[in-house]
C-alpha cells in the first residue's frame, strides 16, 4: 500500500513526521534511486527508499513498550487540543509504536504500546477480557462501598462483569483498594466509584495480564521480554 513518504519514514521511526518532510526538502531522501519531493507516495515493501544512501527496511521490527504513564498525558499520538501525548514520552524509542488500550488524562501506570498491530487489535477485543489490576485511592470511602463495587452495574448499555475489588487501607474515610476489571469500558473504574458514592483521588494500573508495572519510574519505559511478549500471545 502506497503512503506518503514522511509518514513511512516517521512509522520507520527515522524521525517525526515534521522532520522527515525536513529531510525530503533537503533531498537526503530517494525512492528507487530518485530524489524524492513532498507529497510523493511510495510502498515501503515493493520501493527502494533511501534516507542518506541507507535503504530502509522493507518491514519495521515489531517492538513492544511497556510505559509508565504520568498524569497530565493523553493516550493518543496527537491531541487536537494541544495536550501532551504518550507518544512524547516514547520517542527515542526508535519505532512509531502506538498505545494499546487506554488510559485517561489524570490516570497513571502501566500502558502498552507496539508496532504490532495484529497482536494489539487481538489484545484490545472484547471476547478476550484481560484483567486489569489498578490502585485506586478514593475519599468517602463508607461501610459498604465494597459491595457497592462488586455490583454488575450497567455502563455503556451493558453489564459489566463483577470486578474483583480488595479494602487495602482506610483511614478516617480515605481509603486505597485494589481493583481488578476485565473490560476495559471507557473511564470504567472511575464511573464504578462514582456508583459507588467514591472520590477518586488518584487512580494507577499497575498489571494487565501477564504484564506487571513493577519499580518502572513515572515517565519511562522498557522493552518486553520474550517471554512477556509470548505470554501476551498466548492470552
């Protein structure tokens, strides 16, 4: 399939997009031996293109990221609104790899993002319901709350599945619990709070299925393992 050159050069992770049309108007970039202009179209796996006199791979390697997440970031590659994105955080990663899933602009902690786009639209289908462990920090926690999160309430039209739901500290109100979801519904442990008559303070995933966030630093990332990446295949 034929797409701009800056774009497949941005995907190849040579550089941003912006820097790539840099590189063509300079004419450091060539596609079956010509000098490519802005706004030509190639196929990176039938084309020959050339960035510096070095030819770019036909496939890019699959990688497989595994990002701690701060607050204050959109899980996007771009925001029309201006806010910073998780793909700010992963750039010198070498690859144009995207988020898997999603957290929202103040949740923090463990987010995927690959190039791998089979495994990710396997990863993020409903039928497969990968549990999701997050720390939950709340006020007005009250005798009860518990069970109130354990409902299957309605979200979106559907009932969810009961989460999995663990009191790890209260102190006069302020609380932490463990929750474990398995869908992954739009701001679902925060609206399951909100049911519940909870404040949530501060929310951070900290697993997702054989993934485990760890002492990972806010802000930074680490290549998979092997034997991370052949448990998320074989989910």
């Amino acid at each position: 399939m034929e797409e701009r050159i800056q774009k497949l050069l941005s995907a190849a992770g040579v550089t941003s997009r912006r820097g790539a049309e840099e590189l063509i108007k300079a004419g450091r970039v060539r596609v079956n031996g010509n000098t490519a202009r802005l706004g030509d179209t190639a196929d990176r796996r039938e084309d020959v293109i050339e960035v510096d006199g070095v030819p770019l791979p036909k496939e890019a390697p699959k990688r497989y990221l595994l990002l701690n997440k701060p607050r204050g970031f959109v899980t996007t590659l771009s925001d029309e609104q201006g806010r910073r994105t998780v793909a700010e955080l992963v750039l010198g990663c070498g690859a144009r790899v995207y988020p898997v899933g999603r957290l929202d602009l103040n949740s923090e902690g463990l987010l995927l993002m690959t190039n791998d786009g089979e495994l990710a639209n396997r990863l993020t289908h409903p039928r497969h319901e990968i549990p999701k462990t997050y720390l939950v920090y709340v006020s007005g926690y009250h005798p009860g709350a518990d069970e109130l999160l354990r409902r299957p309430i309605v979200l979106d039209g559907r009932p969810i599945r009961p989460p999995k739901v663990k009191l790890l500290k209260n102190r006069d109100g302020v609380a932490a619990l463990e929750i474990v979801i398995h869908e992954g519904r739009n701001r679902q442990v925060r609206r399951m709070c909100e049911a519940a008559a909870l404040t949530v303070t501060r929310l951070r995933r900290v697993a997702e299925g054989p993934l485990r966030l760890g002492d990972l630093p806010v802000g930074s990332w680490r290549e998979l393992t092997e034997d991370e990446v052949e448990a998320l295949r074989a989910l």
